[in-house]
C-alpha cells in the first residue's frame, strides 16, 4: 500500500536535478519517504507482468561494510544510509511464478480464464524462442533496471539522492549476502543525502545525434 506522500519536486524538476551522488550525508531516509521509494519503484513496467526484479535493502553498518568490500571500497556504499542490491530473478519464467501472477490478476479483477490460459501457453513459448534478447539474465536485467530508473525519479521528487553503481564483483555479493545462484546482481543503488554539491551537468547529446526518423541514421526532425 502506498503511504500517500506529496512529493517536494515535480516530475519533470526531479528529471533534471537527479545526479550520481559521490559522497553522502549519514541523515536517516525517513520511513515513510523509503517505503514511498520502493513501492513506486515496482510500479515499473514488467512483461507479462511477471516482475523478475528482487532487491535487498541493506542499511545496518556491518552489511554496507561488507558490501563495500565488493564493491572495491567505494565510499558511497559504506556512507549511503541505505544501499540497495538490485537483481534479476531468472526463475521468472517458472510455472509457480506465472501462476502467482494469474492468481494476483485474480485479485485485482483483469484475469479472465482465457487470459490466464493464454499466459500459461505463451509466456513459456516466448522465452523457449527468446526472440529479443540472448539469454534470460538480458531479459531480467532490462526489467531490474526499468525499476531502478523509476527509484531513482522517485527519491529525487522527495529530496532523496542517488547512486547507481556497476562497480562491483557479482560473485562476491552473492557469496557475502546469500544470493540463489538463479538470480543475478544487476547494480547497486545508492541512497541518502549527498555531501557535496550536485555533480555537474556533463549536457546530454542533441536530438538529432540520437534519434532518427523512420529508419536508422534517417535525419531527424519534429515538423
């Protein structure tokens, strides 16, 4: 359930203010700000809705420590008041998954039988053939990430800072937090309030650098 805050900053402010923080602040993220966070976050979409994504939220000091130690002791991880590891569960797929997905359709009221069963018979069928991606940790990656980007929005709507982060080594995370070999360590997130001045804007390139019109490297044009 959601907890019914009102953001500090808009959409679209908390879109252009967001920075990797580098150092932060040792001020608790208030609970109610944290919950609003990870709930938002799931609110992600999810393929079929089967929602791959898992996340453990590690605020007590000896785990950040431990965590920083995989993580090639970077200082955000042992500073951060909460640090999140972010993972693709690659057992998505799985026949009890897929029902616990019918079965919460169910409970929201949009699951009819003939969908249910159309879930049943599709969703093994599209990722036997895995017609666009390579392997299911792709699959479960692009999914955790999508939620990843929707925290990070949400925190800097409530003043909250955040760190994403590749620099770690997988096994050692899974190894030191007791994570199931199906289930990959896709990044670390960062959260608290950072202890410097916002990183700098580093400018994004111009539209017609990344986008094109109808086929790739066709020039791109609003009009």
């Amino acid at each position: 359930m959601f907890v019914e805050m009102q953001p500090y900053v808009g959409l679209v402010e908390a879109i252009k203010q967001r920075r990797a923080a580098r150092s932060f602040k040792s001020d608790v993220i208030p609970p109610a700000i944290l919950q609003e966070i990870l709930e938002l976050g799931i609110q992600a979409p999810s393929g079929f809705n089967l929602q791959p994504w898992r996340f453990i939220v590690v605020k007590e000091q000896k785990n950040k420590d431990k965590l920083q130690e995989c993580a090639f002791n970077q200082r955000q991880v042992g500073e951060a008041p909460v640090v999140l590891i972010c993972c693709g569960d690659r057992r998505a797929d799985n026949v009890d998954n897929i029902d616990a997905v019918i079965h919460l359709g169910e409970e929201n009221g949009m699951m009819t039988d003939n969908f249910a069963n159309y879930m049943r018979s599709s969703i093994p069928e599209f990722f036997t053939n895995h017609p666009n991606f390579a392997s299911m940790e792709t699959w479960t990656n692009r999914h955790t990430m999508l939620a990843v980007a929707y925290m990070m929005i949400v925190a800097k709507s409530f003043g909250v800072d955040s760190c994403p982060m590749e620099g770690f080594v997988s096994n050692q995370v899974k190894e030191a937090f007791q994570i199931p070999k199906e289930v990959d360590v896709c990044c670390l997130l960062a959260l608290g309030y950072a202890d410097e001045p916002a990183k700098q804007y580093g400018g994004r390139f111009p539209l017609d650098q990344v986008y094109f019109n109808e086929s790739y490297g066709e020039p791109f044009g609003l009009s």
